[in-house]
C-alpha cells in the first residue's frame, strides 16, 4: 500500500502489470506519461514509498532493459527513480556512477542535451556531493566542492534555481571548501536563514502538504535546533507531522521521518559530571518541587536504551543543552519569572545562562540556573 492499512492494498506483480499495460500506448514523445505509472500511485497519485517505491523501480529497470535495451534515455529514466527510492549512501553510489556514465554517452551522440537529461545530471552530481562531503575528509570534501559545482552550475543553465536555492548551495560549497582547509566558516543564522526562505518558497509554490515541502521544513527545523532555537523548531515539529497525519497518513515515509526529528527534539539532554569528563543523560521529569530531576542514561552512540538506567540527582548537578526550552522562576525581576524561552548561550565563568524569551517584548537577559527549569511540554500557542 502506498498509504497504509488505511488506503488498502495491492499486490506488487498487479502495479507492475497495470505500469506495463500504460506504457504499451505510449507515444515515444511524452517521457513523464512513460514514467508515472511506476512512481506514481494511480489511486491517490502520490509517489510510492518505502520499500514499494524500491521494488517498482527495479521492476521498471528490469522493464527497461528487457523491452528498451539500446534506448539510453529509458534507462536513464528508471535509475534515476531507482536512485530516488534508495536510501543509503553505499547503495547509491553505483547509481550515481552509472547514471553520469549515461549521460556521458548520451552528449557524445547529441552535444544539445534535452533540460530534463541535464536535470537528471545535475540531480546526480549533487548526490555525489553528499556521499563525498559525508565522507568527513579533507579529499572528500574538495570531491564534495567539484560536485557541488556542477550541480551549481547545470542548474543555473537550465534556469530551475531560485535566489533561496542559489544562496543555499552557494553555503554548501562555501562549507565543503572550509572543511578543506580544516574550518568552518558558515555561520549557523546564515544556514537558518536560507532555509527558511527555501521552506517559504516550498509553500508558496507547493502548498503544505507535498513532499517538497515537507522535506524543505524538516530541514528548515533542523537548522533551527543547530541555532539553539529549541521551541520554535519543536513547535514546527509538531506542525510538520500533524499535516504529515492528515494528507500522508500514518504509514507513509514522511510521517515516520518526521515523527523520528519530533521525538528527538522533544528530548531534554542535559550533562551530569563523571570524574574528568561529562556524560549525556535524558531528563524526565523533575522531583521534591525541582529539587531533584529524574534522568535516564548514560546515552551512548549508537543508543541502547535497555543498558540506561534511571536515576534520580540534585538538579544543580546536572547542566541544559543549549536551545534546550526552560521557563524561569524565583528570580527578583519579576516580570519574567514564568515567562518560556530557550538557553541560546552559557558564561563558562559564572554558569549564567543566555535566556531568549518566546515573547519578542521581553528582551534577552542573563538567567543563574538555579533560576530555569525545563520545560517538558511547550503548550500550544494561545
């Protein structure tokens, strides 16, 4: 099912029979008609997903290779869907390879290449990109600056990037060439603020419910949380996967993505001392009206949560992760005990914490941590 128990099933070898019954009529012109009954559920016209969007699309290369075997287009078509349903890098880079080679073969026959070969093209080389800058080296990182490039490049020939987009993979590279030489010199608002441009345009272009726009809110969320923006990128979170639930369903891919970002985001992590160094635990709930705080951990990566234990410690002795959403008490000035707001910043000297307040009238100010408490639960907006 392309949706879950909710929309009903069909069997695989039936969606292949009914994709290969829709090409049989196709006009060699129209290349979307020829490839739509593969990515494209007939019933609620949504892409396939997970597992289902794997298997059709090594149907539609074994499909391709049987009925078009010299057709090179064709086969670039069903790669690139292939290329689109995997997920692991290791996976992806034999596609990768396979489609630049195409493309290769494709511009020594035909210099003019149609937009959509170059989209393709340009779409591969920023996979490469990725798998290279994913590498943490040095060499991967100049491979990553190459990549970038040329997926920089193609796409502004082509016209398909907008001034978001551009600034966007402009960061991209300029972070690829700062890793080469050891730095990183792309601060995180600079970061936030290109995707939150990205994820308006994704609206406006379109709506909220696609999976463009998901993906572009996902990531807009997660640089919010990089910058320490702790409730805002909850509060998205949770925006995200309600639409998620209602236009997606609980099944789908994006539901289950998102819902994994909203669980991590609602985790409180905060730092308990352990001889020379610190270790990251996960707080619960607090006790004895905040003077105590149940956590869980030690976290270890990857995480094992059958080997935490649960255990409960003075609250001064345990220290918030930056972005983390506190609300403020006890203190003198009184208009702001109560109020909610994040830890953007810590004096490594007094242990004051850096308070920005969800209400925009209430200027930041420096806050003891005797002073804060997590908030658990960030309540909805009046």
């Amino acid at each position: 099912s392309c949706r879950g128990e909710s929309a009903g099933f069909a069997h695989l070898s039936c969606t292949v029979k009914y994709a290969e019954h829709k090409n049989q009529n196709w006009n060699s012109r129209d290349i979307d008609t020829f490839v739509t009954p593969w990515e494209e559920c007939a019933n609620c016209h949504q892409n396939h997903q997970n597992e289902l969007a794997l298997d059709l699309a090594n149907k539609f290369v074994t499909f391709v290779d049987r009925k078009y075997p010299h057709d090179q287009l064709m086969r670039l078509e069903a790669l690139r869907l292939k290329l689109g349903a995997l997920e692991h890098v290791t996976e992806k880079k034999a596609i990768v390879y396979n489609i630049i080679s195409i493309v290769r073969q494709i511009k020594a026959e035909t210099p003019s290449l149609h937009e959509h070969i170059l989209f393709i093209e340009a779409m591969t080389y920023e996979n490469l990109g990725r798998i290279a800058f994913a590498e943490g080296t040095k060499e991967g990182a100049k491979l990553a600056v190459a990549y970038f490039e040329k997926f920089r490049d193609i796409n502004k020939a082509i016209g398909s990037f907008t001034d978001a987009s551009i600034a966007t993979i402009e960061n991209i590279i300029a972070a690829a060439k700062s890793r080469c030489k050891g730095s990183d010199s792309v601060s995180r608002e600079k970061w936030l603020a290109n995707n939150q441009s990205l994820y308006k345009e994704a609206i406006k272009l379109s709506g909220h419910g696609e999976t463009f726009t998901i993906n572009a809110g996902v990531n807009y969320a997660n640089h919010l949380k990089k910058a320490y923006h702790g409730i805002e990128a909850e509060r998205l979170f949770t925006k995200l996967a309600a639409t998620c639930h209602r236009v997606h369903g609980p099944d789908h891919s994006n539901t289950h993505r998102v819902e994994f970002h909203l669980q991590l985001c609602k985790m409180r992590v905060v730092a308990r001392k352990n001889g020379d160094g610190w270790e990251a635990f996960q707080a619960l709930r607090y006790a004895e009206d905040g003077k105590q705080c149940v956590i869980q951990g030690p976290i270890a990566e990857p995480r094992n949560i059958q080997d935490e234990k649960i255990i409960t410690v003075a609250s001064d002795d345990i220290i918030l992760k930056l972005g983390t959403p506190v609300v403020c008490h006890g203190l003198d000035t009184l208009h702001i005990n109560g109020k909610i707001g994040e830890l953007r910043s810590r004096d490594k000297k007094t242990g004051n914490n850096e308070v920005h307040f969800e209400d925009e009238d209430v200027a930041p100010c420096s806050v003891y941590r005797g002073n804060i408490r997590i908030l658990f639960e960030i309540p909805d907006h009046e």
